[in-house]
C-alpha cells in the first residue's frame, strides 16, 4: 500500500533522529537531531491528512503548528547552548552535570 | 505511468532524506552534520509536494532550510572549538542507541503492517493554500493567535537567556 511506504520513511527518520538523541555528545547536534524526529512527525500528520482525512486540512495545519513550535523550541535552545559556552567554555552534555545529584 | 514517475521520485527522495539523516547523527565533525541536515530538510520539502502539501513545502524551505539551519550554524561558529574534528562526538551510549532504534523500528513497523488501515480514496481540496489560510483565520483562529504568543515567548526568553549578565 502506498501509505505505509511514507509511515515506513517516518520512521526510519524518527529512529535515526533518537540515535542521535542517545548518543551525540554536543549539544547542538542534539538539537539537530531534534530537528530530524520533529520532522518525521510532520511527514505522519500530512500523510494521513492525505489518506485517511483527505476531506479537510487538519493534518496539514498540525503540521504547520509543529514546524512553528520547533523554530521556537530551536531559538530558546541555542540561547542556552550559548550561555552554556560562555559559563563552561564547551557544549559537550556529559560534562555539564550541575542539575543531576 | 504517472504513479511510476511519483514512486520514482518517492525513492529518491528517501534515499536522500535517509543517508544524510545519518550522515547528521554520525558525522564526527558537527558543521558537516549541519550541511547535511540541510539536505534532509530539503528532501522533506520534497515529500511534502509528493503528499499534495505545496504550501508546507514552501514553509519548510523558508523556516526550515532558510532560519533554523542558519541559526544552527550560527551557533556552530560562536562555539568555535567544536568545529575541529579531533574531539569525540559520540558518548559511549551507540551500541545501546542501535538497539533501541532498531527495536523502535521494528515495533513501529510492525504495528503498521498489522493495523487496518481505512484509507480513504478522495483527492484533497483543489486550492490547497487558500483553504488552509481560510481555516487558520476562522476554525484554527484561537491556535494560531497562542502560537504566535508562543513565539514572543521564545523570542523574549532567547535574548534574557543569551544576554550578558547586568548589560
């Protein structure tokens, strides 16, 4: 079915983005990775806006929504990933231990 | 014929979004990745023309390739030293990373070959952009006015965070 080839690529895309989530050490890889799994959730919203609810744009305007919310969630993290640099003199998070005890 | 050329082009489109989404997680030097994230995000523009979503496409060039990879280099650059390929990028978590994806994958695709789908066979409103400005105006009006709230929020907070302490 021709769906499912499009669930299949979100997935895959989704996976690789937690890979990345699990093992990248700096900080703004991480956000990248992030980048990768909001947009394999956006590839799910429009394609069963196109196949399964294809009488309205729901999905299309979830979509929308997600990619605004991900400028923003991008602008506050790099705002912190900055400070971070500026306090520790790196973004590598395994060394940046001060909120776990 | 139609549908040939549109599975053709579906594949490559994945074939590229696939390798330099991992080229993005893998890459030891993080200014690559960024490039490279760029052509991922490129690739899902061209999905979104392939799902009949031209209006997503031209916003996901613009905010996507456009703001936030410029954003994301930006940074890069100010965080100088990490752009040298000397230092590891990897924490010691890949093998276990490869197993939780691969068990993710496995899970998800499998929940999709078995579930019944009821696709439904109808085209999408004709005038796709013009609906879905008349949608954010009427039924999507409430939404679309805390988005942008949303968006003050995140501007206001990313100059208090970044800025000199007493400036």
């Amino acid at each position: 079915m021709i769906m499912l080839q499009y669930l299949a690529l979100a997935a895959i895309l989704f996976a690789i983005g937690v890979f990345g989530v699990l093992t990248r050490r700096n900080a703004v890889g991480i956000l990248m990775s992030l980048e990768l799994m909001f947009n394999a959730a956006n590839i799910n919203f429009v394609t069963f806006n196109k196949f399964i609810a294809p009488g309205g744009l729901t999905g299309q305007i979830f979509a929308a929504f997600v990619i605004v919310i991900a400028a923003a969630e991008a602008v506050v993290g790099l705002a912190i990933v900055l400070l971070l640099y500026r306090n520790w003199k790196g973004i590598n998070v395994d060394r940046i231990n001060i909120m776990k005890w | 014929m139609q549908t040939d050329t549109v599975q053709l082009v579906f594949y490559l489109f994945s074939f590229l979004i696939i390798i330099s989404a991992i080229y993005v997680v893998t890459l030891k030097n993080i200014f690559h990745s960024a490039i490279f994230l760029v052509l991922t995000l490129f690739g899902v523009a061209g999905i979104y023309i392939l799902l009949h979503a031209e209006f997503l496409a031209a916003v996901q060039v613009l905010i996507y390739v456009g703001a936030v990879s410029v954003l994301m280099i930006f940074a890069i650059m100010l965080t100088t030293r990490l752009a040298s390929r000397e230092i590891k990028q990897s924490n010691e978590q890949v093998m276990a990373g490869i197993f939780i994806c691969a068990g993710f994958l496995l899970a998800s695709l499998g929940s999709f070959a078995n579930t019944v789908w009821r696709v439904v066979d109808k085209p999408l409103p004709e005038n796709n952009t013009l609906t879905l400005g008349q949608l954010l105006m009427n039924e999507y009006v409430l939404p679309f006015e805390v988005v942008s709230i949303v968006l003050l929020a995140a501007l206001i907070g990313a100059i208090v965070l970044a800025r000199k302490e007493g400036a």
